[in-house]
C-alpha cells in the first residue's frame, strides 16, 4: 500500500552472450571426428587411452580461444570484455571495448563505466495457475538462469497473489535456489490475517543472495507455516488468484557483479515495534561516483499497523535524513480497527539532485499526515529466519545519455471503478534495441472495499 504511484519502462538487454558461445562451441564440436577415449572412475583419461589423432586440450583453452575469435558487443556506456575482438584488436588487461565515437566505431579505452541495463536479467511473467497448497512447491513458479561468475550476488524480485485464511493465521513464502534455501541467508516473506480474513492480495518483494556458485541455477517458490502457526486450520495458504484468466505473477533473477560500483544495498531479517523514527538495521551508506545520475531506491519488507481504531503509518526512504528534494517516496498502511496485518510491502522512486560522496539511505517510520495514531511494526517474526528485507540504492546514469529508462512519479489518487486511470500513463520513444525486452514496474496504493460483501478490482 503506497503514498505514491510510480511507473517505469526499462529497456534491457537480454542475457544472450552464453547461449551464443554454446551455439558456436555445439557447431565446433559437430564438425569433430568421433573418437574413443578411456577414462578412470576419477574421470581421469587412462595412460594410452588417448589416440595419436586426438590433442586433449583444456576446455578453458577451448573457451578462451572461441572468444578472441568473437567480436565483443560495445557500447557508450559499459566495459565489455577483455577477451574477445574490438574492432579486429585485442584490448589489453587493463582496456576495454567501447564505441565512444559518434559512428560507433568500438576502441580499447583504459577507462571503466558501468550501464545497469546491460547486467544479466532473466524473468518470466504469467498467469496462473493458482495453487491451494498449504505447503511445499508452487506450481509453475520457477525461473531457469545462468550465473557467470561465483563471486557476485543475486537479486531477486517476486510478485504474486497471496492469501491466508483462518483464525490468526499466517503462511510463509520462500524463493529457494536449486531446491535449497540460499546460503546467505532465508528469502522468505510472511503473511498474517485476523480471523473471518480472506484477504487474496498482490504483492512484490525483493530479496537479495550471495554465495551462490558459477553455472546453471533454478529458482522456485516454496510455501509452508509460519513458524509457531503450524498447528492445523492455521496455515490455510494459497497462491494466485482469478477464475479463467488468472491474475499475473514475475519472478525475476539479476546477477549483480562483485565489482559493480553503481549498486548499493542492506539485507537482512528483524523486527523493530517503534512507530516513530529511523527503522533499526534499515540503513545504508554508500558513495554515489557520478554527479548528473539520479538515485534509484527501492524497499521491500513486511509492514504493520495495528489500533483499536482508524490508523495508519507511513513509512519513507530518506537521503541523510531529509525526505528526497525530487519527490517524496513513501508508502502508507492504513488498518481498521483491530486489524493485525503483518504483510510483505516494497516501493520504490527516484531521486535527483543527489551530491556526489558519500551518503546515507535510511527508512523512516511515522504516523500518517491527517492520522492520530500510528502502531507500527516493521519486519516479522524471528523465527526461522525471519521475514526478509532489503533497501536498495542504485545509480542511474544521467537520462539525457542514457535512453533506455522512462518514469513517471507522481503523488496522486484515482477513486474510479472502472476505466483507464487519467494520471497513471507513461510515454516514451519506441525501444532503442530489437534484442531487448520491456520491463515494466508500476507500485501503488490500491483497494477494493465494499460493506455489503467480499469485491474484487484488477
């Protein structure tokens, strides 16, 4: 639930440059004469067991040889290779391949900028199926990737529809990799109701994991008992929603590299009951390189407000303890009396006019401007691992050089039922690349309600 509604479109390359070394490597190996080899249990090749007519040469060689003779993609923006060809040269260690020129002729350039959509992004998006299971794997929910290196993290984004249904209940959701929980620490979310509750839900949250090795992965999403609810009847879970053409769900897998200095972020689990004040643990220190970008902040935790009458709580992503000059970006949780709902949230905005230096994201948490009352809760029960957060800052280079992102941020409200909603519309060119993809992002405030019986908006 949001103070702010915020739409962009991201233009991103696809993770294509190992699909085309496999391709090339397949029709290498194809043009190969069939040869017998011998093997030990260890997988080591047998004394004698490799005939004259074969040279047994390490698949790294192979690898490294096929990727000199490639010619390296370029661009204004990204450093792009050592060991492949730049326009026919072979950048040295410390040169990379760019196309600085305005007729885009690439060079090997001794300098190092970064463009965020050119990171490895995977994602899918679909409708359906919705699944009723209380515990274990949903269906369909899952996303193939390949990861290029074992020393950078991942980053994750989830969205759905989710519900728990019965007396003080709550279920939990996990993005486990390659059936495992990850080895930095549990991606998983809560969701709590009141009795008589059946509140079937959308929400996103982001998650982010390290130590995941080199190679092919697979992301799945897990669901089972809250810890300390699951007795029977309190963990009456389900995933998806609509009949016919069910409600959309994303799940999206990003390899952030190690050395990748424009991406900042703080994970982690805990929970802290203030209802005024910095958040504990929500805080973020981090050096922004460029002085014409614009900070990107994203925040994904579970949020509550609790009153024996109308309250709500308002929750804002600070720059050095001042709300963003550009626009504040905030999210609202309102209650009615009695209502206890422990759910995952996550917004996100931009920010301009960010100094170069150091600097310090934090979330603030205070009563709602027209509210008397507050009674907050931030993240979720410790147990097992916790509800999962992240806060994230991102720099985004400047948009008079970099084309490829369109947002729109606005503080407004839409109080129709049906038909296309005025102020929430977002213009921009057509795509710059015919290989990229569309990713398109909307957070808002939204509600259905009605006094009479149970109503349901898309």
């Amino acid at each position: 639930m949001l103070s702010f509604n915020f739409i962009r479109a991201y233009d991103l390359m696809a993770a294509s440059s190992r699909w085309y070394l496999s391709c090339c490597l397949v029709a290498y190996l194809s043009a190969a004469k069939p040869v017998e080899v011998l093997v030990d249990a260890t997988g080591q090749f047998e004394p004698g067991g490799v005939g004259p007519e074969l040279q047994v040469v390490p698949a790294s060689l192979v690898a490294q040889e096929m990727m000199e003779g490639l010619e390296c993609p370029v661009s204004d923006q990204v450093a792009l290779g050592t060991a492949c060809q730049c326009g026919g040269t072979k950048c040295e260690k410390s040169s990379f391949c760019y196309a600085l020129e305005e007729d885009g002729t690439p060079s090997c350039e001794e300098i190092s900028r970064q463009d965020p959509s050119l990171l490895d992004l995977y994602g899918i998006t679909k409708n359906g199926p919705a699944d009723g299971k209380d515990a274990g794997a949903i269906n369909g929910r899952e996303l193939k990737f390949y990861k290029k290196s074992a020393n950078s993290g991942l980053r994750f984004f989830y969205s759905d529809n989710f519900r728990v249904h019965s007396s003080h209940s709550a279920s939990r959701w996990e993005l486990k990799i390659d059936g495992a929980t990850c080895p930095s620490g549990k991606m998983a979310q809560d969701l709590h109701v009141q009795p008589g509750m059946n509140p079937h839900r959308i929400n996103g949250f982001g998650f982010h994991c390290k130590g995941v090795g080199k190679g092919d992965h697979k992301v799945t999403v897990h669901v089972g008992p809250t810890p300390g609810y699951e007795s029977a009847g309190r963990h009456d879970a389900y995933t998806g929603h609509g009949w016919g053409k069910n409600a959309a769900w994303h799940l999206e897998a990003q390899e952030i590299p190690a050395d990748y200095q424009l991406y900042h972020f703080k994970s982690g689990a805990g929970g802290d009951g203030r209802s005024s004040g910095v958040v504990n643990g929500r805080t973020l220190k981090f050096k922004k390189l460029y002085k014409d970008s614009r900070l990107r902040l994203f925040y994904s935790d579970n949020l509550r407000t609790y009153s024996g009458s109308y309250a709500s709580c308002r929750w804002t992503i600070r720059v050095d303890g001042q709300a963003c000059k550009s626009g504040n970006i905030a999210g609202d949780v309102y209650v009615h009396p009695h209502d206890n709902p422990h759910r995952p949230r996550s917004f996100a905005g931009y920010c301009d006019d960010v100094s170069v230096g150091e600097h310090t994201v934090d979330v603030f948490i205070g009563t709602t401007p027209g509210y008397s009352y507050c009674g907050g809760w931030t993240g979720w029960h410790p147990s097992g691992g916790g509800a999962h957060y992240l806060l994230e800052a991102e720099e985004i280079p400047n948009p008079s050089s970099y084309p490829m992102l369109h947002y729109k941020m606005a503080h407004t409200s839409d109080g129709r039922d049906a038909g296309a909603l005025a102020h929430y519309q977002l213009s921009f060119e057509l795509k710059k690349n015919k290989e990229t993809s569309l990713r398109l992002f909307l957070t808002e405030n939204l509600r259905a309600y009605s006094s009479q019986y149970g109503c349901t908006c898309t």
